[in-house]
C-alpha cells in the first residue's frame, strides 16, 4: 500500500482475504473509505435529465443502451431448512472436476505476483477434486461416477441394460461344463436363431441410438464457411480419445452414448431422466471420447463441429448471470444470509465474500453447486436455447492480496458448464465480467464504486492484470479440445467509456485483439470470435474503428428501464422494443458486421428488489434517489408475477418476442432468478427466463419471434444479409489493421482520464511466470490412462513473462485510487515493457474466399 503524502489524503485499509480481521470478528476495518457503498446512479448516463432527454434508447438516442444492471445466488444454501453442505457426500462434486496438475495449481503459481510479501492463501477446500486446492494429487476421474450410471438409448432399455452390458450369452460360453446335450441340440439350434434375431434387432436399435456425425470433431469450430449441417447424419463408432480430441478406429462401445427424443439421459449427479427436446435436439457424452463435438441443441443450429453463419444462424441466448459472479439481484437469498456483518452491508461479491469470513469457501461453493446444474444447461437446450453467456470474474484465475474473492474455484464450474454444454450442443460465449480495479463501478464488475480500470492513479496497472488474464483464458480456449465449444470471448464486460473516453477503451481492444489473435491465429475457424461492448457510447459510435480486425463482434446492452420510466398502457409498451432497436440493430449489420445483443430483459420498468442495487429502490414507485416526486405506480404487482393477469403476460410475451426479433442474435439476461427470504419468493421476474417458460411471458420457442416487428408495423431498415467488410467473418483482410488505426490507438493508451502523464503512473512489471489454467482430467473407461485434455497453452510461442508487483513497493489501492495523490515516483513508473509475445509473424490461415464470406441469402428476419 502506498502512503499518504499529505494530510488531505485518506489512508488505505487493506482487508486481508482471511484471518483474524475477517468481518465476523470485532474490530473489523471498514470497507475501503474511498469506495461509496452507496452509489447515486442517477448519472447523464444512467438517468439523463427527464426533462431533456429522450428515453434512454428509445428514438433519437437509439444507440445509447442502457447498462447492465448494476445489482444482478444461490438460495439453496440461504433459505431455513437448508440442507447443510456435506463435503464427500456431495457425489456431484467428484464428476468431472479433477483437475490436471492439481498438486500443483496453476503453472507459475509460485512466481511473486502480488503486492506485499504474504504467501497465496490456499482457499481451504477440502474435497480433493476441487482440483487446484487438491494438495493430495489424489484426483477423481470424470469416469469414476459415468461408467456407473451408462447411457442407454430406448432400444437397449427396452430389452434389459443390464443382460445387454454385462451379461455374457449362455450360449457363448466355452467349456464342457456347458456343452449341451445331444437331446436338446434341436431346442438350442431353435434359441440360437431367436438369439441371432434378437441381436439383428438389438444392433438396428443400436445403430438408430448412437447415430452421430462421422466426423467428430474434424471441422472448423466457429468459422463461417461450410453449411449448417441440417441434415448431415452418420453413424461412428467409440474409441479412445487421441490428443486432438478425436477417436481413434476401435469397436463400438456397448454403451449407448447418445439419443434423441424420448432417450434414457443420465446426468451427472446420477439422477435418470427422459430426454425431452422437441425441436430436434441431439446430446451426445462418451466418456471415451470426452471431446466429441456432435451434439446439437435443436434442428436449426449447427452441430459443434459444423461452421455456425453469421449471416443465415440465429443465436437464441441467455445468461447464467448470478452463477459464476453473483449479484445481489440475482441471487438474494444468498445476499440476505450475509447482508449485516459488524455493520457492513453486502453490496457486491466483494463485501459478500468479506461478510462470509470464515464460510467463504463452503458457502460460496455451495451456491456453484446448487445454483447452476448440468438440468439447467439440458432445460435450455430443450427451450431452443442455442447459445449461452457464461460470467467470470477475474478470480476464477487467481486473486493478489487483499482480494476477498474465492480463488480459482469458479473455474471448476466453469469447467463442468464446458462439458454440459457440449453435451446438449450449446455453444458458449465466455464473458471475463469482472476484471481487477472495476471497468465500471457497478457491483457485477466484483466491488461497487468507482472506475479504476483506465482510469486514474492504479489504472494502467489494473488493466496490465486485465490482459493477463484475457491472454490465459485465450490460450486455454484455443485448444482444440474447447474450440468447438466457445465460440466467441467477450474479453471485457461493459467497460465504461463515459468514465475512461473511448480512446483508451480502443486502446485496450485494440491489444486484447492482438494478444488473442497471436494465440489463435488470423481467420476463420482459427479461434472464437471476439465480441467488445460498445461501451455505453452506442455501436455507432464503433463504427470505422480499427478496419479489418479479425472477427470482432459489436456488443450492445440493451434496457429501457434505467432512466425515466416508459408509460402508457399494456399494448402500448409491448411494442416499444421493435420501435427502439429493430432499424439501429439493422444498421450496425449493415455498418459493422456481427452485432449481438450480449444482456436485455423483458422489464418494462425497474420494479423488484435490489435491480438498482441494494437498498436504492426504484424509479417507477418513486423511492430511487431523485425519483420522489416523478412516481410513476406502485411495484407491487410487477413484482410479484402470481398476481398477473393473463392480459399482463400476454402483453409482456409480445414485449419479449419484440425483443427477440429486433436483436436477431441475443442473449437473455438471465436464464433464472433465485429465491429470496422476503414475501416474495422468486422476486425479479422481468428477469428469469425459467420462470418466464413456465408461465409464459417468454416463448416457448424462440422462432415465434420472428416477424413480430414487420406485425407491429415497424419500418425496420432490413438488412440484405450482406457484410460489408469479409474480416468481420475471417475473409479477405482478417488482421490487417492500416497503420494509422494501430498509431491512432497505440498501447499503452497516450493518456488516461483522471491521472498524471502516462509515464508517471504505477505499472507492474514482467517478471512472473503466466497463469496456465487447468482442465479436468478424463480418464479411460476401463483403465488408468488419462484421455488429452490439453496442457491448457495453446500456442507455446508465446513465452513472455507475466505482470506482477515489484518487490518490496507500495503501491495505490486497487480500488481507490483516482483521486489517489501520486508519489514523486510511483513504483513501475516510465517503463517500457513488451507487449508482443514473440517475434513470430502470425500466419493468416483462411477458408477459400467464396467459403470464408457467404453470399446473402435470407433475410435477417428469417435467420
């Protein structure tokens, strides 16, 4: 920590991740000074003058989205009755979670990284297959719970699993002991030809079961050439899988490992189901081939290993908001338990894992365990759910001193999500939401305060842990292994250009692109798509900015309840959607390329608990701060949903599917809500897209959608579904940014708001060893050989040091450091440090142009 140089400036109190100081013991510091715990939101940006400005994204200011909201648990662990966690007895968590190199935790671990001189707190987990804390290597195999459970398709179930898997035939069998006699030889010749019938049968039941593409995973995972794979179907068999994931030539596997509608699925926890999806969805688990990438959610959309188009394919997508990082508004219940402790309020995860003390790590994996399952993942698959945004905070990685956050143990989830979803066939959007110093001051950014991501004393700093970690998670997603399953990196979540200018956000994509690219290559089908926020600028306000970088997808979050509240009746708010976003989506088509709409919700006010962070109201019933006098109506029919008519949900379904087909490709924020402790036991139901299947307000099937903008009568400026620019799919010029664009955004940025000169500012420096991020261990049924699972570094010419703090100096507080009075010479200050990782050219690796770039075909109305 840094100290105080004059009177005028307030000290720093650091708050130790464990130990005596934690917050359940007297004496216990307060939050940091700095920091409000209580942030007034009703900003130019968040709440602009209702007297003077439009809507916040309604006409005239149609690209200017609203933020994600700022509050956003588990309840299962938080609720009286609660089952108590039960350490081993929880099966579920030994499937699939023993990590490679366990004992080891992460590469370069060891190497000083943080600020002081405190060894890395273990985070005290003691199930040995919470992998990285597993200091025993005593890892469980994936295997150890699947091979008991087997997957048994509807032909096989139907004549006795367990005679057709482990039961020898009688007839079979060698040995005069069951030689039979000459007087029953006319019976046996009559048993054997049933038998042989009955094994015809059994194999044509077999075979319709385990139908799957030839090609397991031998195509190009996230490029745009090739088609959709609508109906191209082939039968292979199991085998052992090789490095690159595929299988090798060996007998077909007795277990079924794959069904369609109405198979026998078994999950995880070991829990039995039917297999219910009917759009034509295909699960597909072999635990000899953990890599298989044949699965699909649905008919429509591609397998894993087939090109997704960005210009014919759909992305219908939610959240799993609240999981991985939690927010007070999604997950009450587990706010509530811990919301007062020695008089600090848990606002943020940050406060959260603070007030959690000592249960830190039982409570918090408790909330991974129970929150989000693999039942959840199967649940959206059958809803013609696609696509799914997964959250992290930069703690899934590591934490430095002083950082309350559970350490590492999200990864483990988010581990078990890569295997969920390549189960059901649902690609992934990997979101890094959270990233050191806050990129935004909201609490889903992990603390609630202000901007210290490119912005004041600690800014440059914070951001060079930031593309540590971007550069980690692209190294393990790259692999072949996970490739086919994410399919685009939203390396930054809602960084907040109003704060930070837009010229040090491009700066930073700019980077983050090049640091990526280096990894994957240049390209279609070479690593995900990039997806970058527009950062509350509006999308086109991005548009010309930087040409040619590689398949970058424009980000925008769109909400209409985070300023003056809409009025008027039902019919007229149903068809604000379309009249907001249905051209200015078009356009950044049109203008940009790829636009997703990453975070929206079906509010139509700011009515629930904690949406606008804890304790701060809302707008509509006039108890947000500025709001008194400008009450709309009263919440207490919007939220609590059991009161609704059928009137309201009908309304408010056309208000989603609006939605739905003004954004074209979206993802819902967010798939559930968790219960509270309060009257109301699923609060915030604008919110949940569970609970909006359940009782309709959400479609049951994405594509009803389609249309309901042309049905209001919205003229929405279709697009021809032609990009303009091929590098926005990886054609033509992938990669090759104009001089003047790279000079224009140079890294580091010229400046940065709220601080001195560039070369006076705190930096880290590049001495330690980088984070090289785990996977689970998959073991081969039937031996003790583990299956490649990837050494978690794709591309190993890349061999630059990492950030970390220099030994023995202060520095500002991570957190607090904007108005932070700088020393005459801040540690790090005027380096000059690499940013390239070798000087190894990167190898543009393109489809053939007329495959790279798809001509138009349909329009975007009926993708």
């Amino acid at each position: 920590m840094a100290p105080a140089t004059d009177a005028n400036q307030q000290a720093y109190t650091a708050v130790p991740n464990e130990g005596p100081s934690s917050p359940t013991q007297p004496g216990f510091p307060s939050p940091d000074p700095n920091a409000s715990s209580n942030v007034d939101r009703n900003s130019n940006l968040l709440s602009p003058d209702p007297d003077n400005a439009a809507l916040l994204g309604g006409p005239g200011s149609e690209y200017l989205p609203a933020p994600s909201i700022m509050t956003r648990d588990s309840t299962y662990s938080s609720l009286p009755g609660t089952p108590p966690l039960r350490g081993d007895e929880r099966k579920s968590w030994g499937s699939g979670v023993g990590l490679a190199a366990a004992a080891g935790g992460i590469a370069g671990s060891e190497a000083a990284r943080r600020p002081g001189s405190m060894a890395r707190a273990p985070s005290g987990l003691a199930h040995s297959s919470l992998g990285w804390n597993n200091t025993t290597n005593d890892r469980l195999s994936v295997s150890d719970e699947d091979e008991e459970q087997g997957h048994i398709t509807p032909a096989v179930a139907g004549i006795g699993a367990a005679e057709v898997q482990n039961e020898k035939p009688r007839w079979a069998e060698t040995g005069a002991e069951t030689s039979p006699k000459k007087k029953n030889r006319k019976l046996l010749y009559g048993c054997l030809c049933v038998g042989l019938l009955a094994l015809i049968a059994l194999g044509v039941g077999l075979g319709v079961g385990l139908t799957q593409k030839n090609k397991t995973n031998g195509g190009s995972p996230g490029s745009e050439s090739g088609n959709s794979g609508e109906d191209n179907k082939s039968a292979s068999g199991s085998g052992t899988a090789t490095a690159s994931g595929t299988a090798t030539s060996a007998a077909p596997s007795a277990t079924p490992t794959s069904g369609t509608q109405g198979s026998l699925l078994t999950l995880e926890d070991g829990s039995t189901m039917t297999y219910d999806n009917p759009f034509g969805g295909e699960w597909h688990w072999d635990e000899a081939n953990p890599f298989n990438s044949t699965a699909r959610p649905n008919s429509w959309t591609p397998r894993l290993n087939e090109a997704w188009d960005y210009t014919k394919n759909r992305i219908y997508g939610v959240n799993t908001g609240g999981w991985l990082v939690t927010e007070p508004f999604i997950v009450p219940g587990l706010y509530e338990k811990y919301a007062e402790v020695n008089g600090q309020t848990a606002i943020d995860e940050y406060t959260l894992s603070q007030n959690m003390g000592s249960n830190l790590t039982a409570a918090m994996t408790e909330h991974y365990e129970t929150f989000i399952t693999e039942r959840d993942f199967y649940e959206m698959s059958a809803a013609g759910i696609n696509w799914v945004r997964i959250p992290i905070g930069f703690w899934a990685l590591e934490t430095w001193e002083n950082e309350p956050f559970l350490e590492r143990v999200s990864w483990t989830y988010l581990l078990k999500a890569l295997k969920w979803c390549r189960k059901y066939g649902l690609r992934v959007n990997l979101d890094l939401h959270a990233v050191p110093g806050s990129e935004n001051g909201w609490n889903h950014s992990g603390r609630q305060g202000t901007v210290n991501w490119l912005n004041g004393a600690m800014g440059l700093a914070n951001a060079q842990r930031a593309l540590d970690y971007i550069r980690s998670l692209a190294q393990f997603i790259a692999q072949p292994q996970y490739s086919d399953v994410v399919q685009m990196f939203g390396f930054i979540n809602e960084p907040n250009a109003n704060t930070v200018g837009k010229n040090s956000v491009g700066s930073f994509y700019h980077e983050a692109h090049n640091i990526i690219r280096e990894i994957t290559g240049v390209g279609a089908g070479n690593g995900p798509h990039l997806s970058v926020h527009d950062g509350f600028l509006g999308v086109s306000n991005w548009y010309g900015f930087m040409p040619n970088l590689d398949r970058v997808d424009l980000d925008q979050h769109n909400y209409m309840v985070f300023q003056d509240q809409p009025t008027g009746d039902l019919d007229e708010l149903k068809v604000k959607p379309c009249q907001y976003w249905a051209a200015s989506t078009n356009t950044s088509f049109q203008q940009w390329g790829p636009t997703n709409t990453g975070e929206w919700s079906a509010a139509w006010n700011d009515c629930g608990q904690w949406v606008n962070n804890v304790g701060s109201g809302s707008r509509y019933d006039g108890s947000y701060n500025g709001y008194a006098n400008k009450v709309t109506g009263s919440c207490d029919y919007w939220n609590d949903y059991r009161q609704w008519n059928q009137s309201t949900i009908d309304a408010l379904n056309h208000f989603v599917k609006g939605s739905m087909d003004s954004f074209q490709d979206y993802f819902f924020w967010t798939w559930k809500i968790g219960n509270s402790t309060g009257d109301i036991p699923q609060p915030n139901p604008f919110w949940n897209y569970q609970l909006g299947l359940e009782h309709g307000w959400v479609p049951k099937d994405p594509r009803e959608a389609i249309g309901t903008c042309e049905g209001d009568g919205v003229t929405s400026n279709p697009w021809d579904g032609t990009f303009s620019n091929p590098a926005v799919t990886g054609g033509s010029g992938a990669g090759q940014i104009p001089a003047s664009q790279s000079a224009q955004y140079p890294w580091p940025p010229a400046s940065i708001s709220n601080a001195e000169d560039i070369d006076s500012l705190y930096q880290y420096t590049q001495i330690a060893d980088p984070i090289t991020l785990p996977a689970a261990t998959f073991t081969s049924p039937g031996s003790t050989a583990t299956i490649d699972a990837g050494d978690g570094w794709h591309q190993p010419s890349d061999t630059r040091k990492a950030y970390a703090a220099i030994t023995g100096c202060s520095y500002a507080p991570e957190y607090s450091a904007v108005n932070f009075n700088m020393p005459a010479s801040a540690c790090g200050a005027g380096l000059s440090q690499p940013t390239k990782r070798s000087a190894t050219e990167v190898v543009e690796k393109r489809q053939p142009e007329a495959a790279a770039y798809a001509q138009p075909t349909t329009p975007p109305s009926q993708r």
